[in-house]
C-alpha cells in the first residue's frame, strides 16, 4: 500500500511563490504539521532570478545558502532549518505527476499520495525547447536551457570546461540578454541569434533596444536579427559545435544556451479547473473555478485591477505577491473575513554589465524616449514613457536611483494626464520626480 500523507494546506512547487507563501501562511498562524510544499528541486524555495544573474559570476558567485526566498525582496532568508521550526514539511525531490482536484489528492512519480484540504498551485513555467519545434540536433550535448538550479550548476560546469571558448545564445528576451553578459563576463566569445528587428520586443521599444544592442556590441558581443536557428553540428563526443542559422550561416559553438520562452505548468491539471489566456482562471484572490484550490505565480490568469483586464505575469514580483494575497485571503476566509482585492502594478526589472532597468505599469500606446541613450556613456540614463488616451501609463529607466525608481513606480499607478508629447520628452525624468 502506497503511503498517504494528508495536510490542511499543500503547496504543489517549491519555487518563489510556494516560499513566499510558506512565510504569509507563518506570519499569519500555522500549526505544525498543517503546511507541505512539494518541490520537484531537490532545494528549499529560492530567489530564481539570481541563477541567470550572480549564480553565473566568475568569481564571488551566488550560492545557497545566499539567495533563498525571502532575500530577494529585503526580508529574512528562509534556511531549510526555518521550515522544520515551523513545522512545515518540505517535501523535495518529489515530482507530482497525478492530481485529483476531485478526489482532493496528488500523487508523486514514485507513488506516494498527498491530500490536502486546501491546494495551492504554484508549479511555475517550464522552458520551451527547440526539441519541440524539431530542430535538428537540439538534443545535442552543451546544448543549456536555464530554469532550476540544476541548470544553472550544469551550465557554471559547461562555461569551466570551454574556458575562453564561443558561446551561442539563441533568444533576445531576458535570458537572451542576462546570459549573453554572463557568458562574456566569463570571457567567452558571444553571439546572440533571434529573429526579431531588436531584443526584448515584448517590453522594449526601438529606442530602448537600440542602447542595449549597441551597448552588447561594445562589449564584443556579435548580435544577429532578423534568423533563427534551424540546426545543430556535433563531433563524435556528441557535443555541439555549430548552431546553422536559417539564413545559412553557419556559427562555431562550444555552448549553445536556448532562451525562447516558457510555458506555465499546468498540464497536471487540465479539464480539472478553468483557464484563461493559457493558466489557470483565478479571481482577485487567486482562488480558481474550484473551490479549495488557489494558483499562484506564473501559472494564474488574474484580474489586473488596474487596466481592467485579466492577465498572466511572468515576473518574481507577481509570484511573491500572489503568493502573499492567496495566504491572506484563505485565512482571512477560514475566520469569515475577507481581504482587499489584488491590485498589481506590473513591475519587470532586469541587470546586466553594470546596467540595470525598471518598468513600470503597461507598456501600450505612443511612446517617448528621454535622458542618455548613448551607448558609450559612462553612466547611461534614460527612460520611455508610454501614453495611452493622454495619460502616462508605462515608465522604464535604465540606471535610476532607487528615489528615481520610486518615482516612476509612482508615476505609473496614478497614470497621469500630460497636455503633450513634447512635455515628457522636454522634462524627462523630472516629470516623474515631480508627481
Ligand atoms: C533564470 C531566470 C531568471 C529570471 N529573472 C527574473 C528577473 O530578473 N526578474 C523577474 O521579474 N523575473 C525573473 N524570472 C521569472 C521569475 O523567476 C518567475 O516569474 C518566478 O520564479 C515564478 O514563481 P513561481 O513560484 O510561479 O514558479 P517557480 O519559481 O518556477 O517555481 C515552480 C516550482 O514548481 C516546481 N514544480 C513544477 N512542477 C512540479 C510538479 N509537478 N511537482 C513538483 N514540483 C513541481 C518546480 O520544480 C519549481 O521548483 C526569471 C526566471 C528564470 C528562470
């Protein structure tokens, strides 16, 4: 007989979210034995945006116990000791490969079953590979996707072994862009492949994107637009050595890294629950379509109060917030209360070099650039306001001080009204400063 465990609560991932959660669920009054996290990783929850960042340095490093939830966001690190005294069963290395929403149970790959009164789901993204498109030889080795800390330990083995060797980085998002300046500070030739007119095209604006290439390029890394990767060389060891671009160029590689996007994980959970815009439908407390069951962080599509809309946000900010609001509303809930509705400002941010970028709110509309855009400044700073129906509704500024940062985050929630362009673009940031 498969043993069976129950919980009052059980928090299916042991990422940002489920950490941030088991915190909210501390401060606000947990008996022993009434919480587990169930973690795929074979470590206690951490803060998962150092791996594509400090983790990577050649030297001084990011390592745990360094950056375990809550460090990222100013509070107290959660050691794996914090959640025996509190009497929270963390339960890694355990992969859950069957839930029951119904039936109120999970079960791990190797057949141990959890039941829970409360679900909280917050399984994260998965990467996309370039496996699932067919590419050929995507499966070679040296060839480095980034999402658990796994990866990150394979990769910081990859960049020892190829010292000084080239490295291929096929995406211009985040990963794309983080990596590519942790692979050059490592020392190794860079070349960043995607297929878009500039890097970060979600988010960024011509303008915007224009500093950051021309800035990668002053550090020697060779950008190619406009291609994408088709296929993949290997010597007889199995390891890669040329990416094949689809205009038929050819690159060298010794590591190949795939930062293409994710896809939130919720498979597990498919027909169980509604979803929405690819996650899991919640309301303004992350509750789903069943009762007993909240999703937090990446995989929830939420009601962004703000714009009037629902959405799904990618970014560690959200998962620690969701993560706090699912807490406070479910015991708030057990005691006939309630709590106020979520209301999330979109916040996104981003290091590299000695760069560093906020934004703030929603980047629709027309858009004006302001500051220091030049590359080659010593101390770049610049910014875009986006400005949709006469109203300032995005903010992003590279090289802000946290007073400047404040400032925007300002700015964007009260949105605003400017008579025109020219203001913003003539008052720059001190139109921020001054609201
Ligand atoms: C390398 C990297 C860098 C990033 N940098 C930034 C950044 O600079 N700024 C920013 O805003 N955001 C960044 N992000 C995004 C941010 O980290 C995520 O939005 C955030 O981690 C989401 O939190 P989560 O708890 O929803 O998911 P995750 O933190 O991904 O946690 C999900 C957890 O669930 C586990 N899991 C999944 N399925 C199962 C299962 N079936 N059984 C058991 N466990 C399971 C996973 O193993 C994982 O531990 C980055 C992401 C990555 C990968």
């Amino acid at each position: 007989m498969a043993e069976e465990k129950s919980f009052k609560y059980v928090i299916v991932g042991g990422g940002v979210a489920a950490g941030y959660a088991a915190r909210e669920f501390a401060n606000q009054g947990l008996k022993p034995g009434e919480l587990a996290i169930i973690s795929k990783e074979a470590v206690a929850p951490y803060e998962r945006p150092a791996l594509s960042k400090g983790y990577l340095f050649p030297e001084g490093a990011a390592r745990l116990p360094g950056f375990y939830v809550c460090v990222g966001s100013g509070g107290e690190k959660l050691l794996p000791e914090w959640y025996t005294e509190k009497g929270i069963e963390l339960i890694l290395s355990t992969e859950i490969i069957k839930a029951d929403l119904a039936a109120k149970t999970l079960v791990s790959a190797s057949g141990q079953v959890f039941k829970y009164q409360t679900l909280l789901i917050a399984t994260g993204s998965s990467v996309i590979r370039l496996s699932d498109f067919g590419v050929q030889g995507a499966d070679a080795k040296n060839i480095f996707y980034l999402r658990e800390i796994e990866d990150a330990d394979k990769l910081v083995e990859a960049i020892k072994a190829k010292k000084n060797g080239k490295a291929v980085v096929v995406g211009g998002g985040y990963i794309g862009l983080e990596l590519s300046a942790a692979l050059r500070i490592n020392n190794l030739d860079v070349s960043m492949v995607y297929p878009e007119p500039w890097c970060m095209p979600r988010l960024f604006t011509a303008g915007i994107a224009a500093f950051y290439e021309g800035y990668y390029a002053n550090k020697g890394i060779q950008i190619i637009k406009g291609t994408v990767a088709v296929g993949f060389s290997t010597n007889s060891d199995g390891e890669v050595t040329e990416v094949k671009l689809k205009d038929g160029r050819t690159l060298e590689a010794d590591i190949v890294i795939v930062g293409v996007g994710g896809r939130p994980l919720i498979s597990l959970f498919k027909g169980q629950v509604e979803e929405e815009k690819g996650g899991l439908k919640t309301d303004a407390f992350f509750k789903t379509s069943l009762p007993d069951v909240y999703a937090i962080g990446d995989v929830a599509t939420f009601p962004m109060k703000i714009y009037n809309d629902v959405r799904r946000v990618e970014h560690v900010d959200h998962s620690r917030k969701s993560a706090e609001q699912a807490v406070k509303a479910i015991k708030a809930a057990e005691e006939g209360k309630s709590v106020p509705e979520y209301d999330y400002l979109p916040y996104f941010y981003s290091r590299e070099f000695d760069l560093s970028w906020q934004f703030y709110g929603d980047n629709v509309g027309e858009t004006v650039l302001f500051g220091d855009n030049d590359p080659k400044s010593p101390k770049p700073k610049f910014g875009t306001y986006w400005v949709k129906d006469g109203k300032v509704v995005g903010v992003f500024l590279e090289g802000g001080t946290p007073d400047e940062n404040k400032a925007i985050a300002k700015l964007a929630r009260a949105q605003p009204v400017v008579d025109s362009l020219d203001v913003l673009s003539k008052e720059g940031l001190s139109f921020a400063s001054k609201i």
